[in-house]
C-alpha cells in the first residue's frame, strides 16, 4: 500500500510531461490547419474570424505555383515507376537466385544511398546531368532520386522477400509455369504488400526533396512545389504566411490522401495469407 | 505413368555433402516412399527429380528422358508441398486450376475440371474461399487437389501430411492408400513417419546420411532390417536392440548378455564368419515379446521402467541395469508394478542377429 502514491505521483509527473511534449508538436499543426482560412493569418496561433477561402483563390491564380504542383507529381510519379520496378526485380533476383556476394552488394549499395542522394554529391552529380545534357529536364531529377532510392528500396524489398517461403514459386513452376509466370503469377502478388510500402516511402520522399531539383532545374515550368513554395516570400524575403499557408496545405494534401489511400487499399500490413 | 531412375547422382551444398552417390530405379505405377531422419538426403532426393535442385553429378531419368537439367515444368511432374504453397491471393478454385491456367486452358473449362476434382476431395462447396479461409486439412486437399487436376508423370509428396493433427492425417494417409491403388500413380513421397511408410509404399528406400540403406517392400523392410539402422527406425516402437557377446560351443551360437538367457542357435557359414568378432546385437520386435512362463528357452529380464497402456495392448518397458532398456507390447489387462522384475520370452524365429557393423546376418532358412 505505501507504493500506491508513489505511482500515482510517477504517473502524474508522465503524463504532464507527455501532455507538454504533445503540445510542443501539435501546436505547428494546429497552425497548419487554421492559417490557410485566414485573411490575417501571422505566424502566430489564431482561430479563423472570419473563416475565409480567399488565400487557396490567391494561390489558385498563382500559375506558377501550379504549375509546380504538377511538376511535383510528374517528378514523383516518374521516381516512384523507376525505383518500384527497378527495386522489385533487383531484390526478386537479390533474394532468390544465387550470386555469389550479393549480400555484401546489398550492404555496398545500402552504403553508397546515402551518398549519392546526399548534398555531398551535389557538384559531381551535377556534372553527371551537365555532361549529360539532360540539365534542366524532369528526366535528371527523376534518374537522381531513382538512383539515390534505390538501393534502400532494394534493401528493404530483398529482406522482405527473403521472408517469403521458395515453394509458392516452386509450387507453381512444377504446375507448369515458367519462371516469369511464376513472377507474375505468384510471387509478385505475394510481394505487394512489401512493394506497396517502398512506393509509398519513395513518393514521400521526392515529394518533399529541395535541394536536387534546385540544383537541376533552371527554367521555371519545370521547378516542384518544393522550389515554388518560395514564390510566396516577398521579395525582401519576408514570408507572405496566408499564402504560404494555403500552399503548403494543398502541397501536403497528395501525400496524406496516398497513404489513406494505401490504407484503405492495402492496409501497410507486411504478410498476408501466409500459413505456416 | 512413367518410371523413375537415379544414376549416380551427388548434391553437395558448397562443403556439405547432402547426397554422396546415390541410384536407384522406381518402376512405372510403383509408390515410393524415402525414409529418414531430418537431414538424411530425402528431401534433396525428391527436389532434384522434382527439378528445383540440380544434382552436383549424375543423371535424372523420368520416363526414361534424361531431365537432369530440365526445368521443373518441362518434366509433366505434380508436386505436393509441404507447407501447401497455396496462393494466397487467389480462392481455392484458382489455385486448384492454376497448372491448367498456365497450360492455356479456358477458365470456364478449368474451373469445371477444378470442381469435379474438389468435389472428390470433398472440398467442392470452398471454391470461392480464400486460402486463409479454410482449415488445415481443407488446405491439404486443396494442395493434393492442384496436383491431381492435370495428368501427370509422377507424383511427388513432400511430407504433406506431416502439418495435420493425428486424426485427419490417417483419414489423408488412407485416402491417398486409395488414391494410388486407383490410378495406378507413380509416386515418390518423402516422409520421417515410419508408418506413414508402411502404409502408403509398394517399396520404401530408408536412407541415413544421403545414402540408402535398404530399399524393399516395407513387409521386408519390417521383417528383414538391413541394419541396425533400419530396425531402429521401422516399427512402432522400433525393433529392440541389444548387444551380446558371442562364442562357438558344440557346432552352436552362443549369445551372452545380462539378464539374457537364449538357447543356443544353429550355426551358418555366415553366422560362424560374423561370430568370429566377437560380438554381435540381437533384435527382437516389442510385438514379439511375451510375460514369459515357465520352460521358455529365451528370456530377458529386468525391472519395470514403464508400463503405458494404450488400449486394446500395454507397451512394457524393462530396464536391464545398465544394459539398456527393451520395450514389449503386450496384450494383457494385469497390472504390473514399476520396479517389479519382469521376464519376457521370445521365439527363436523372431530373432534377428546383425553383425559387429550392424549388419544383419541371414538366418539359417534364408538363401
């Protein structure tokens, strides 16, 4: 019984501090919610009076800014084919077929990820593109952030396969199909689960990235929503937050709306149907 | 239907030698049984005629067609797995018509032949169920069912049954018994359950280590043991074993052992050359043990360890001393107290001898 206030005062003090840390974060969310419908919006917390739609109007005319948004899903869309197909049949072979080294290739690649998407690599990644020619092109930001994703989807793809038993492939090869249909068929559904999570990582992933297109685009039809969020800074460079506000609320929209969407769908559950 | 041969065939796993040499022939109709222990080679045997393991050396012959390196769906193999390998993300008529689906069948022609053999699996009214909907033994069926729905070759069971509980395993061992006497099938199945082997082979190829030890119909695998390993391992309990010291005296055997009393035994050329050893270990079968009574010749004795009554018989374990222990199954309604000595008799035509290397020496009515 003595320990009884003891615990009640230790459970106290926790929540107290958990109340203040959750405060802490939700408060920038808050914010979030609340300044795009407000004319006055300033930096600090207020409650809408009155309740107005007038900053997405402002930003809706604002072709710039649209036009990135576009530009955005174009370069994420365009990254997440490349790094989904590319992850998906270099982790199938990684896991299933036996190459001498390839989990010392995994860890190399893992390794170097980190540095090609890296600001470490910008100069020389960006003399690639140059010598390339392909400066200032939805393709070189697409085949960066492919090459930069890659081999962590890769990584992540080869465990999870790994996890996944040889006879449902096996099963379906001695019924009779060749080891594409067996792919296709079988392991490849089997792996969707697994694929779904990479996509979805690598879209957050593009969607949010700065410097890359920054330093690769020039022209502004070509610039994401990363780079035009800087259109609504004035031009002493004072932010313009009713404006920015909106933006930056349509801007997050597409990344919340995949993954209730990928909820929804697929419910970013790692194994399903496996019976052991 | 077709037959099934081995020539010469190894499989090493880098340093590990999973199957040193092995060859063997199967008739066309027969079914096969590979038994073992966990990591003797069965398995590895029965992946490499099924095509998902490439022999080190050697040749895989199905129907007298060298195979050795073809794939997997070019060989006209059906395969039960063990852990069913059902697709998930398709219902059981799927995954029962998928090998018709890759040989281009017409899905409302494979989903018809995929009901006519659901149904004889009693499996008929789950076609529309997930794999994940379904029991254990329903999953079984609906494997053994995608392996029954286009003709094949030969039939391949790894373990299939070993996932199910007691009961519905017999139910599947005596529909698959039925199974095979009805199609007449070529079929190798692997397994580690001795009676699964007894009950399903026309011939059972007991391998220890990759190799094969004996490879007989399971009545003379059961009645005549290769070695000590095979005596060990066939028979529920498996066959008693104990060592005994020999020597020659009046044109007889002589066997000695604690807690051993036997008549002498008729000497053989083989059985002289065996004695000179030494040493030999006698095997008698726990069904041919009896409660000995007076003026039996051959008698093992020793003190209760264990009586476990199983019904219509009683397994009687004895301990003798330090000489091991022997196990008897008697069909009896006494009770017997442990730690009470017990004398149990034998006839001498249940006794098998095998020789210093485990061999088991011919007796004398044999040629």
């Amino acid at each position: 019984m003595r320990k009884a206030p003891n615990i009640f005062m230790r459970r106290t003090v926790f929540s107290a501090a958990a109340t203040f840390l959750g405060t802490v974060f939700a408060l920038p969310l808050v914010w979030f919610v609340f300044a795009p419908f407000n004319a006055r919006a300033e930096l600090g917390l207020a409650i809408p009076s009155p309740f107005t739609l007038s900053n997405f109007a402002t930003v809706f005319q604002n072709t710039f800014a649209m036009q990135a948004l576009l530009n955005s899903l174009i370069q994420a869309a365009g990254g997440v084919v490349l790094v989904g197909a590319a992850a998906t049949l270099a982790a199938y072979a990684l896991s299933r077929s036996p190459i001498p080294g390839k989990g010392a290739v995994t860890y190399i690649l893992l390794l170097f990820s980190s540095v090609v998407s890296g600001s470490a690599a910008m100069v020389p990644i960006f003399l690639i593109i140059s010598a390339a020619g392909l400066i200032d092109t939805h393709l070189a930001v697409i085949l960066v952030f492919a090459g930069g994703l890659l081999p962590t989807a890769m990584f992540i793809l080869r465990d999870f396969i790994d996890a996944i038993p040889r006879s449902y492939e096996e099963s379906a090869m001695v019924a009779g199909a060749s080891p594409l249909q067996a792919f296709f068929d079988v392991a490849l559904p089997v792996i969707r689960p697994g694929i779904v999570v990479v996509l979805v990582w690598a879209f957050v992933n593009i969607w949010g990235s700065f410097l890359i297109p920054f330093i690769l685009l020039r022209s502004d039809k070509l610039m994401p929503a990363s780079v035009a969020i800087y259109s609504f800074y004035s031009e002493a460079g004072t932010p313009i937050v009713t404006l920015l506000a909106a933006y930056s609320l349509i801007y997050s929209l597409p990344v919340v709306a995949l993954y209730l969407f990928v909820n929804w769908k697929f419910g970013f559950r790692f194994f399903g149907g496996i019976k052991s | 239907m077709a037959s099934v041969e081995f020539q010469n065939i190894s499989k090493s796993f880098g340093a590990f030698v999973a199957v040193p040499d092995i060859s063997f022939q199967i008739a066309d109709g027969e079914f096969i049984c590979l038994l073992g222990p966990s990591g003797c080679g069965k398995t590895t045997s029965l992946r490499m005629i099924a095509g998902l393991e490439t022999p080190s050396s050697g040749r895989v012959m199905i129907g007298g067609r060298d195979v050795t390196y073809l794939h997997p769906k070019d060989r006209g193999i059906s395969m039960v797995f063990q852990d069913y390998a059902l697709y998930p993300h398709m219902n059981i008529a799927d995954n029962i018509a998928y090998p018709l689906k890759v040989r281009g069948e017409q899905e409302t022609r494979r989903h018809a032949r995929a009901k006519e053999v659901a149904d004889v699996l009693k499996i008929g009214d789950l076609l529309k169920r997930l794999p994940s909907q379904i029991s254990g033994g329903q999953q079984q069926r609906t494997s053994l069912a995608r392996a029954l729905v286009y003709p094949s070759e030969v039939y391949l069971f790894d373990e299939p049954l070993s996932n199910l509980d007691a009961k519905l395993r017999l139910e599947a061992r005596g529909f698959l018994n039925h199974l095979q006497r009805d199609m007449g099938m070529t079929a190798v199945y692997v397994t580690h359950d001795q009676a699964e082997a007894m009950a399903l082979a026309t011939r059972i190829a007991v391998m220890d280590k990759g190799r094969i030890v004996q490879f007989a119909p399971p009545i003379e695998i059961y009645r005549r043991p290769a070695t000590t390993f095979v005596a060990n391992f066939v028979g529920n309990p498996p066959m008693n074993l104990v060592p005994v010291e020999v020597s020659i005296g009046e044109g007889a055997l002589l066997l000695r052992a604690n807690g051993l009393q036997l008549a002498p035994i008729a000497l053989t050329d083989v059985i002289a050359k065996a004695a000179k050893s030494g040493r030999m270990t006698l095997g008698v079968r726990p069904e041919h043990l009896r409660i000995a009574v007076a003026g039996d010749q051959n008698v093992v004795s020793g003190e209760l360890f264990a009586n476990e009554n199983m019904g219509p018989e009683s397994l009687v374990t004895l301990e003798r001393g330090d000489n091991g222990r022997v196990t008897a199954r008697i069909f009896t309604d006494d009770e017997i107290k442990v730690g009470t000595s017990v004398h149990l008799a034998f006839d001498a035509r249940h006794i098998t001898l095998f020789d210093d290397s485990g061999a088991r020496i011919p007796a004398a009515d044999e040629r």
